[in-house]
C-alpha cells in the first residue's frame, strides 16, 4: 500500500493499482485499464465470455447480470464481443451498458431488473462515462472530455479525470450538461471532421452549462488519431497538464520526430497560401520589436506606442489576436496562435537585444522615471534634482501588469498637506511617511519596509490604501498576508508595491524573504517535475503592512522597517466624500509629492550623517534630511521621527527574544559583564529566564545561535555580546556594556576576585597584551573598534 487507495506491484513497484478508480497501470510498459484488461494483459484472454469463465475458475461471482446472448437478428456472427462499459448512476448502480466487438462496433444494453440484459436502452436514463468518479473529483481539477471509453479507462489509469458521452461524436446529449456545471472541463479532440465538430458542440453545450470549457488540439496527431495516440507516442501526463495549465499563448516542447499538422488559408494570393503561424509572426515583426531580459524572458514593444509586453502575458496574446484579426478579417486558430508565440519566443531570445524591463519606477543616480502606465502611450514622468517633467518617449522601458492602474498627469504646484485628510498619519511621523513614498520612487536603493499599527477602526487600510495609490494604483491595493515565500514573491512580480493588509502574525521564513525583497535578491524553483529547467523571480520591492499587533520581529527585518502608529479618530468622515476628495485632489497631490523629491535630490548631496551615527537605512536616513528640508522643515526634524521609530522598533525586537531580554536582566545585575563559555554562560542566564518561555535554547550552540540573533539589537542599547572564539574545548562569548571612548583603562574594571572573567564597563584606545603579544589574554580590556581583542 504506497498510500490507502493504491496498491504497489513489482520490485520497483511498476504496476499501480488504484482502489478508488478500479484501475491500473504498468509504468514500465505503458499500459493499463480496468479489470478486464488486467486479466487480458496478464492471461492472454481477450474473450468476455472466456474473461468470465477465468472469474468463476477463480472463485469469483460477477455480480452485474450476464449479457444476452450473441444472435444472428443481433449482431453479425463473425464479430465477437472485446469489452464492456458499465455507465452508473451517483451511486455507482449499472444503467446501461455499451459492448465493444472486434472487428470495431458497439451495441448498448441495459438491465431487464430479471438478470437479463435488453439490447436497447429507449427511455433510459443518459449519464456520462465514470460518473461517481467525476463527481468525487475537486472542483478544481481539469476534466478531460474524450470520444471513447478506451480512452477514459487510458487517462484514469494515469491518474487523471477523464468522462464521455456513449455513442461516440456527435450524440451528446444535453441531460448530461448538469454534471460538467461550474467544472473546468478540456476536450480533447480527435483528428478528423467528426472528431472537431463533436468538440464544438460539447463546448457549446457545457458553455451553456456554466462550465469553464477549453478544447485542446494535440500536436503531432496523425490522421484520425486520439489522446492514446498520443501518449503512445511519447506524450506524458505532465505535458498535458502543461498545456491546460499554461496561458493558451503557450508553445510546448515535443518530440522533434513526431509530425505536426500545418493549417493553411485558402487564397489566390502567395502570402494567403503561407501557413496561419507564418503569417502571424510576420504580423508581429512588422508591428513589434522583440527583445529579452537578463533572465531570458521575451517582451514585444509596439512600434507605434512604445507599450512593452511579456510575450508569455495574455495581454499579448490578445492584441495578437485582435490586431491580425483587424488587418485580415479572419480569426486565428488556436493551434497557429500557439506555433507563432514558439516562433516568436526563439527570435527573441536569440536574436532580440538584452534590454532591463521595469515595473512602475526606474533609473538610478538621480535620474529617475515614474511610469504613468496609460494606456496607448509610454508616458512615464522623470524626475531630476530640481526639476520633473512628463516624457512622452521615455528612455526606460516598462511592463504593465493587469491589475496595474494608470496614474493621474501630476501638477505642479499643490500642497501636500491635503494627503494627510485622508492617510490618518500623526504629525510626529508625517516626515517618514513622506520619505517613505519618495524612497518608492528610486528603485537603486534599498527599500525600507513600512508598518502601520494602530487599534481597530483607527483607519490603517484607508491610510496605506491612500499611500499606496498615490504613487502605484492598482486595482487590489491591499492583499492578504502570503502563505508562503513563493506566494510574497509572485505578488512581487508584478506588483510594485507589495501592500499586505490586517497582518497578525508572519513566519520567519516570510520576514527573511520580506528582507530580500526589501534589498533585492530572487527566487527559483523547477518549472515542471519532468525538466531541470528553473522559473526565476528576480525583483526588488518596497512593502507596506498593516494591523493591530506588531508583525514585525525578526531583528533583520526590524533594522529595515519604519513604524508609524496610527491615532485614535476622534471624528469619523464619510467615506464616499473622502474618497470622492481624494481622488479630485490626486493630480495636485502627486504634484507635490514630485516636487519635494525634485527639491529633494537637488539638497542631497548636502545632507552627512556623522560615521559613527549612521543607521543600517543611512540611504534612507539622507534622503528624509532631504525631504524635510525641501518641505521646509530641519533635517533634524526627520531624524527625531525616525529615532523614536527605530527605538520603539528595537523595544519589541528585544521583547520578541527571550534570550535578548535574559541579556539585559543580567547586565543590569552584573554591570561588569560575564566572559565564560557558552555552556556556563546557559546556567546562568537560566535565573533571568523570562517566565512562561517555551522557545529557550536546550544547548550551548543554541544560545550562540541566539545571542548572534540579537547582537544587533542589544548593541544599540549599549550591550556588548560577542564570540571570543574557541579556547580549551569550548566557545567563549562575553556579555557587557559597550565601553565609553573617554573611560581610561583602568585595573578596577576587570576584578580579580570576580569568579568569572568579566567585561569591563568602560572602553580604551588601547589593550593589555598577553606575555606572547598576541593579545589574547583574557585579562585584556574591550577595545570595541578591535574584535579580535574582544
């Protein structure tokens, strides 16, 4: 039993049954079915009638009742009788029954309730093939829609959902629609007349029927062949799932050997007579320059807007569609669309420029463009230090995502403080969060992550909504924390502003992906379980989340993040008025926001922050002096609210880390500080353990773990927390306060009596060295601009 509903035959468990399905499969040779083809494989009987005499040699009973008799007035006697196929109710009940003979015919019978069969079924019920078996399927899972049971049986033995109708093309009936409602159903057609025309009138049908219906041709069919053809010659389950789960301007990869079926279009003219894809790809030549990116990934740029497109997008493909469809008068086939996005794929890849793409802001070294993402145009504003403007030609090419909305024309000359009626932000933090859009707006920086805490009803979704789309609108402002790193990257993708919305609680394997996102970095996974080949993610975000408590606590991503709490409203206003007010204002707003930056960039270069006083976001850090310069106030101003961000930040990362607080706790009560190994430094932090603990450090590497973690944080707030290194069997650390530069080393700060070796509290320029002057004796004092003496 590989799992509860699969049985497992061979030494390398080859052959597969499925309980559930009543089917199996050989993945050794490729075959499989139902039981009677189980028998016929392993004993050689083909015969339904010698198939039952094998289940009563084997002590079986058949419990559906036996067919009637073979006779003249029924089917002619040279034919004999090959399969059966049962069509049930929900239950699983035999209604009728379609019998399969060699040389190929089919009859259809239906129980007598006797124990007999009819050979009619007038007046039954019609159901389709499998039916307790599609039901059982999730709503989610593609239903394959063939032309016969064989082929069912084929597709179920591969795992897959598979139905159809009895009687072959062109007798389905609408009684069985109900059961394809809300579905995704794939029809996979045979290659001739009968076969393309059943296709379309099951499609039309289930359409009808509320279903998501696709009909998909398989390349490389020969004449009259069906989905076993296929997959006899060489197709595998996880092409066709490629093919229903990829975009349809997808082109898949086959077997070079296997033909592929050419449409063409009738015509007197040379060009009408040229293969539909052909043509295609020269429409495309004609109107769009191809290119690729540095991950290989092919956009189209349209000659006469200058919009940039993925070629893989479905953008795309529908202004390929809709444009050949205005030149020509005809409608693309599906198949033609596929061969031409392949084609058109190769040429830019291989013999398109490597150009950058971006999303929504570009340029770097105080040149920078903001796309206005209109459609039919690349309008895109650029901003320089004093001064912006709106470039109908931008040098920078952007792509615009479907949930990417366009942005106002800004204009000069408005006033910033009408963004604050709307975005609830407190007069102590309004100079962040005006740094915070601004730094948006340079994509060669790192981004600092903004969060928004406030109680319930204090209006954060309406402030971060109203941040947001002042410089990316998009048609979801705010989304859902994400439930996995691949779910934030995605999002990022084709966001330009990752904005989360009502976040609780975020994994560590979330914040640390939050961190690359916030400096730049990717992320890669295999495209498909069969290849090698890897999908990359490669992208640089700013990120802005809200909620009630504080998400944020991983020390990495508090030293990137900004905290603004929202205030308490003390009177509340419609909401349609305010939205409505915002939206007249957004122009003007945006405006402003441009010309801060433009003034912005202009005083930058003036802006130092002393060394020694420089935060790990000093990018960040220069340019809000900047902006509080450019909207007249002191620089001075920005570093008091970023200050108090980044203290009340470093609160709650030590609040966060048992072991952080434990540190403290023992500094104030040891103010000399410990050096001891880790093991003896675990003992003794276990009385400043804080009560209710449940993720403390069991071992000594744990607790080195830990204090590395939260080094940073208790740096800030003037404690000392390093490895000394090995010595004598086991790593050293030593906890103190960081030393003052004035303090003079002095022989009272290191106390002979003291039963461990301590951490003086004071620093000097200068350090005791050992007999061997390597400066390694552990009486040494802390030089705190030397590790090694540490």
């Amino acid at each position: 039993m590989s799992k509860p509903s699969e049985l497992r035959f061979g030494a390398h468990g080859s052959l597969s049954v499925d309980l559930e399905k009543g089917v199996w499969h050989s993945h050794e040779d490729g075959c499989g079915g139902g039981v009677l083809e189980l028998i016929a494989w392993k004993t050689g009987i083909t015969s339904w009638a010698e198939q039952m005499g094998w289940f009563e040699q084997q002590g079986f009973k058949e419990k559906r009742p036996a067919p009637c008799p073979e006779s003249p007035d029924v089917l002619p006697a040279s034919r004999r009788m090959s399969a059966c196929y049962d069509y049930t109710d929900e239950d699983g009940n035999v209604l009728f029954q379609v019998v399969r003979y060699e040389p190929k015919d089919f009859r259809q019978c239906r129980p007598d309730g006797k124990g007999g069969w009819v050979w009619s079924v007038k007046g039954v019920r019609q159901v389709p093939y499998r039916l307790p078996q599609l039901l059982r399927a999730p709503w989610s899972t593609p239903v394959f829609v063939v032309e016969g049971e064989k082929d069912v049986l084929r597709l179920e033995s591969l795992g897959l959902v598979a139905t159809c109708n009895a009687g072959g093309a062109g007798k389905w009936p609408d009684a069985l629609n109900e059961s394809f409602a809300r579905r995704r159903v794939v029809i996979l057609a045979d290659n001739d007349e009968p076969g393309h025309q059943h296709a379309d009138k099951v499609c039309r049908a289930l359409s009808k029927a509320e279903a998501e219906v696709r009909v998909l041709s398989l390349p490389g069919l020969p004449p009259k062949g069906d989905v076993s053809d296929w997959l006899d010659a060489g197709g595998t389950v996880e092409q066709l799932l490629q093919m229903v789960d990829a975009p349809d301007n997808h082109q898949f990869e086959f077997d070079d050997q296997q033909p592929v079926e050419e449409h063409f279009e009738p015509g007197d003219d040379a060009e009408e007579k040229q293969s539909q894809a052909s043509l295609l790809v020269k429409f495309v030549e004609q109107r769009f320059e191809l290119f690729h990116d540095e991950n290989k990934d092919v956009f189209a740029r349209d000659r006469t807007t200058g919009e940039v497109r993925n070629l893989a997008a479905r953008q795309f493909r529908d202004a390929l569609v809709a444009g050949f469809y205005s030149d020509s008068g005809k409608a693309p086939r599906d198949q033609s669309v596929r061969e031409a996005l392949g084609t058109l794929s190769g040429l830019g890849r291989f013999h398109g420029d490597c150009q950058e793409v971006h999303l929504r802001t570009a340029g770097a070294a105080g040149d920078y463009f903001l796309d206005l993402a209109v459609l039919g145009s690349s309008r895109a504003v650029r901003i320089r230090p004093g001064k912006w403007e709106i470039a109908e030609s931008p040098e920078a090419m952007f792509v615009r995502p479907e949930s990417m909305q366009p942005i106002p024309a800004p204009v000069p000359g408005g006033s910033i403080e009408q963004l604050w009626h709307v975005a609830n932000i407190p007069h102590g933090s309004r100079l962040l969060a005006l740094a915070w859009l601004i730094e948006c707006l340079r994509p060669d920086t790192p981004y600092p992550v903004l969060e928004l805490l406030g109680e319930q009803g204090s209006a954060k979704s309406t402030t971060q909504t109203a941040l947001r789309q002042l410089i990316d609108p998009n048609s979801c402002p705010l989304r859902s924390a994400p439930r996995s790193s691949e779910d934030l990257f995605v999002s990022a993708g084709v966001c330009a502003v990752v904005s989360l919305e009502n976040v609780s609680h975020l994994p560590a394997a979330t914040q640390d992906a939050m961190c690359v996102l916030a400096t730049g970095g990717g992320f890669a996974k295999r495209k498909l379980y069969s290849d090698a080949d890897e999908s990359v993610i490669s992208v640089k975000r700013p990120i802005v989340l809200n909620g009630i408590s504080a998400a944020v606590t991983a020390q990495d991503l508090v030293d990137r993040t900004i905290t603004i709490e929202t205030p308490v409203i003390s009177e509340r206003l419609e909401v349609t008025d305010l939205w409505r007010e915002y939206e007249a204002e957004r122009p003007c707003l945006l405006g402003a926001l441009l010309d801060i930056f433009a003034k912005a960039l202009e005083l930058l270069p003036q802006m130092q922050i002393p060394a020694d006083d420089r935060p790990r976001l000093v990018e960040f850090a220069r340019l809000g002096m900047a902006v509080a310069a450019a909207a007249g106030h002191e620089p001075e101003d920005f570093l008091r609210e970023f200050n108090a961000s980044r203290q009340e930040s470093l609160a709650r990362t030590i609040d966060a880390s048992p072991v952080a607080a434990a540190v403290v706790e023992l500094v104030e009560a040891r103010p000399h500080g410990v050096t001891a190994p880790a093991k003896d430094i675990l003992r003794t932090l276990e009385q400043y353990r804080p009560t209710g603990c449940d993720s403390w450090p069991r071992s000594a590497k744990g607790l080195g773990d830990a204090l590395r973690r939260a080094a940073p944080a208790l740096r800030q707030i003037g404690i000392e927390c390093k490895s000394l290194g090995k010595s004598g069997g086991a790593v050293k650390w030593g906890i103190g306060r960081k030393l003052s530069k004035q303090c003079p080393a002095s022989p009272d700060v290191l106390p002979d009596d003291h039963p461990e070796q301590d951490i003086g509290t004071c620093r000097t320029s200068s350090r005791q060295l050992s007999p061997d002057n390597t400066g390694t004796s552990p009486d040494m004092v802390f030089d705190e601009s030397d590790a090694e003496a540490f």
